[in-house]
C-alpha cells in the first residue's frame, strides 16, 4: 500500500502466542485507507514467521524487524513505527495482547469531528487504550526511550504545548491474558519497577515522592499485600536508578496525572454546541452508544 491515510503502528516483543488473534482482529476490521505496521523488537519466539506470512495474507500489513538491542526500550521502539508509517494520521497503543472490537473506524471519525467543531489540527487524541495523532506532530514530539510510562510522559509533553485532547468512552479492547504464570510473574516485575523509576525520573522532587512510597507501604495500605511487598523490594534500586535519570534529563514542567482534569472533553456536550453547524457525529448507533452520545 503506498498512500494510507492512515498507520496503525504496533510494537512486537515475543507475543507469538497472542501475535496472530490480537492482529486479525484489527485487519479484519480496516478499510483500503488503513495500513497496519508492526515493528518485531528481535523477537525470538517465533513472532517474526507468524508475522511474514500474516503479510502474505493481507496486504495492507507491513513488518519492520529488527535486532534486539537491550538499549532501546519500548518508547523508541514505538518512534520506529512511527517514523516507518507512511499515513498523516497514526493510531498508536495498540498492542499485539490486545483484542478489538470494531471500532477502530469510529475512533478516526472522532478524531475528524473533533479537528471540525474545535477548529483544530495536529493534535493528539487520547481514548482507552487507543491514541491517535499526525505523523508530524510525533515525530516533533517523539516518546521518551523508557520501558514504562512512555505514553504518560508523551501527554504531559503534549499537554504543556496544548496539544492533547482526552475523551471517555466505552472499552473496546480486551487484554488477552497471560497464561504462563512465569512469564506473568516477571512481566508484573519488570512493570512496577520501571514505572517507579520513571516516577522518581520525571517529578519535581525525588524525595518527596520516595517518602510517599514509603508511607503508602507501610501505613496507608495504598496498594494489596503482594504488590505492596513487591514495591519495597523494588523501591531503592528503582529509587536509585530514577535520581541518576533526574539528574540528567532536561527540566520539564510536569503536570502528574492531571491529565484527565485538564485535557477532557464531553462529546456529547460538544455535539449539541456545534449541532446547528455540523449536525449530528456520523456514527451508528452502536457507535454513539460506545462513545457515550445520547
């Protein structure tokens, strides 16, 4: 396919297992106008043959392999797919655990009404698990090379430049659980570790946030017993590593997890506003239900 309007980017890191149901259930939904661009992070499960001969099957499907490289975490990764995406509108967090419903569609129609009855371009919309944006704003705004906690850092960056917009709607998309209970075990490891240390990274005071830990542990309960004991085995290296990090990136001004309060609108407050101009969103039934229109 050589002119999409759109890119469906996807990171692949040995999910053979799920590979080819997560996939099919997002070709089998796409029109002409889709491309779908999965870059395999050097797997080596296998993930790679499935994915050839899903290409042989679908056209519109394009694989970037590459060679593992320990450095390059999850955040580059996806930059990858972003700079191999031929279409000017990308569609990113789509996983390859991730089974979809069809609506990925609809998610674009969105987008478009929003750029109409907001009277704006280049921004970057943000739903359940499914995000969406312009090739150039990404590649001006590109993710951090961090495992966990790239896709927060991108809204916060886009949010202080006033280019983020978050909407609420009905989840479209099931996890595809794991069933290796050893794979499961050190993925929640490596999840809660780099998500700790990327909190200790990127705030405005590493140790007011380390003593916040400590006292949600210990005395507030904050989290179940089991993650709660994984926390403090974790929290000092994952501390340690963060303040090195906080000491060498570029000052940001970060805003936390105000996300929500600040960059939310209300479809169905904004369709009545703008409904004299451009009527009702161009969507079925189904499709207003999912996204909270009355």
């Amino acid at each position: 396919m050589e002119n999409p309007v759109y890119s469906i980017c996807i990171c692949n890191f040995n999910m053979n297992k799920t590979l080819r149901t997560s996939l099919e259930s997002v070709l089998l939904q796409i029109n002409e106008k889709f491309e779908v661009v999965v870059v395999d992070d050097g797997s080596s499960d296998g993930s790679l043959n499935t994915l050839l001969e899903l290409r042989d099957i679908y056209s519109n499907l394009r694989v970037i392999p590459l060679t593992r490289d320990r450095r390059r975490k999850l955040g580059e990764t996806r930059n990858v797919s972003i700079r191999a995406a031929k279409g000017k509108y990308l569609i990113l967090h789509i996983d390859c655990d991730d089974l979809w419903e069809p609506f990925i569609i609809s998610f674009t129609k969105i987008y478009h009404e929003l750029e109409k009855r907001l009277s704006r371009e280049d921004f970057f919309l943000s739903g359940r698990q499914i995000q969406m944006g312009t090739k150039k704003l990404l590649l001006e705004n590109p993710y951090r090379n961090i495992y966990y906690g790239e896709d927060r850092m991108l809204w916060n960056d886009l949010l202080v430049l006033g280019k983020l917009i978050i909407i609420d709607h009905q989840n479209f998309r099931k996890r595809i659980p794991i069933k290796e209970l050893k794979r499961k075990f050190f993925k929640m490891i490596y999840s809660q570790y780099s998500f700790m240390e990327c909190a200790f990274a990127y705030t405005n005071n590493p140790i007011q946030d380390l003593s916040g830990y400590l006292k949600g542990i210990l005395f507030n309960m904050k989290f179940p017993f089991k993650r709660s004991l994984l926390c403090l085995i974790l929290l000092i290296p994952a501390f340690l590593k963060g303040l090195l990090k906080f000491f060498t990136h570029k000052n940001i001004h970060l805003f936390n997890m105000k996300f929500k309060y600040l960059a939310t609108i209300n479809l169905d407050e904004l369709e009545k506003q703008t409904k004299d101009q451009f009527g009702d969103f161009p969507l079925s039934s189904s499709e207003r239900d999912i996204y909270f229109l009355s």
